[in-house]
C-alpha cells in the first residue's frame, strides 16, 4: 500500500500557490498511468494525485481525502481502510441533485455501502430511450413524406410463442456515443512533494 507525502492537514482541503485545486478534484489525464506503467504512478503522487481505480487505502496514510470521500465508495473495507472511487471504463455525468435532468435517478446503483443511490458516485446501466410510433388505421395504407418510398404498405401480424425465436446477438456489447479513453485522476493532498529537478510550473519532473 503505498504512502503519501508527509507534511499535509487534513483541515486543509487547499493550498494557495498549487493551483487551488481542492482534494477530492477529478481531472482527465491523457497521459499513461495506473498499474505502475513507466512508473508514472510514483511521479503523479508525488504531486497528489492517483488514478481513480478503486484501490483500497489506509484512513491514516490518506486522511485529506478520507475527511472528503469518507466511505462513500467502499465495497467490503477493512477497518481503518476506505476506497477510492473506481472510474475505468465509465463515463461522468452530473448529480442530478432534483433538477429533474436524470429521469431514472431514483433507480440509480449507490457507489458504495456509504452512499445512497441519489448521492455523488452512484451508476446506471446502459439504455436506450423507449419509444413508439402509432399507425391510423391499423393495417392501412400510409402515405410517405418526402424522401420515403412513394407508398408503405402496413399490415398486423399475428404470432403462438413457438414462432418467437430469441435474438441471434448483438452488434455490440453495450450502447455508447464516440468516444476517447483517458485517465481520471483525484487529489488526494494539497501539499504534494514536489521531486527537486522538477521545474516549478511543471506537472512532471524534467519538463
């Protein structure tokens, strides 16, 4: 379980002079990272910062962050433990928070055994937008709009279970817009070491 630099309080959610970012931030990171890849991980949290992959910390190496997420995102920790929020592979949407613009927001999945359903953190599955199109009469002759066939001919069919067969697949596992991979990463200091050949103004040592 690695450690965070010393020197931090956990009354102090910034720090003046670091960008005012708050703990508890999340920022996308086009960089690699996560997994110890060329061993950015070190580098990131030597200026305060981890992937959001879940991984499970110790309350007294993180308490900064512990004082903001708590337990909000635990699955099963063991005492004197708490997780971080795991974002891979999803996509971030507002809180709600009663505006009305998340209309299954009462069916939403909670982040964790801290958190409910209606708090920061929770999910949803992905779905389609049910809708339906009605035909007056039934079975008539509809006339079609420009850039249709000239005549659609509709008719009502009738079907036993036994002609109902279950689907051949699917054309992907999961509905999804396009989109581009990155990183989340969240704060969990505000008073990163910063490595001595780092330059000032720079977020990695040496650029």
């Amino acid at each position: 379980m690695s450690r965070p630099p010393r020197g931090h309080h956990p009354a102090e959610p910034f720090e003046t002079g670091f960008g005012a970012v708050p703990v508890g931030a999340v920022v996308a990171f086009a960089g690699k990272a996560g997994g110890g890849q060329d061993g950015l991980d070190s580098v990131l949290a030597a200026w305060g910062w981890m992937v959001c992959d879940g991984r499970q910390l110790a309350i007294g190496d993180y308490p900064e962050l512990f004082a903001f997420i708590g337990h909000h995102y635990d699955r099963g920790a063991q005492d004197g433990t708490f997780h971080l929020p795991d974002y891979r592979g999803y996509f971030l949407r507002g809180v709600d928070g009663g505006a009305g613009n998340d209309p299954d927001a009462a069916d939403r999945i909670a982040a964790g055994t801290g958190a409910t359903p209606a708090d920061v953190g929770s999910r949803q599955a992905d779905a389609l937008r049910n809708h339906t199109h009605g035909i007056d009469p039934a079975g008539a002759d509809t006339a079609a709009t420009a850039g249709s066939p000239a005549l659609v001919k509709t008719k009502i069919a009738t079907a036993g279970p036994s002609a109902i067969k279950p689907p051949d697949g699917v054309s992907a596992r999961e509905t999804r817009p396009l989109n581009i991979s990155v990183h989340y990463l969240i704060k969990f200091t505000v008073r990163p070491h910063r490595p001595r050949h780092a330059h000032p103004h720079s977020i990695f040592p040496g650029a």
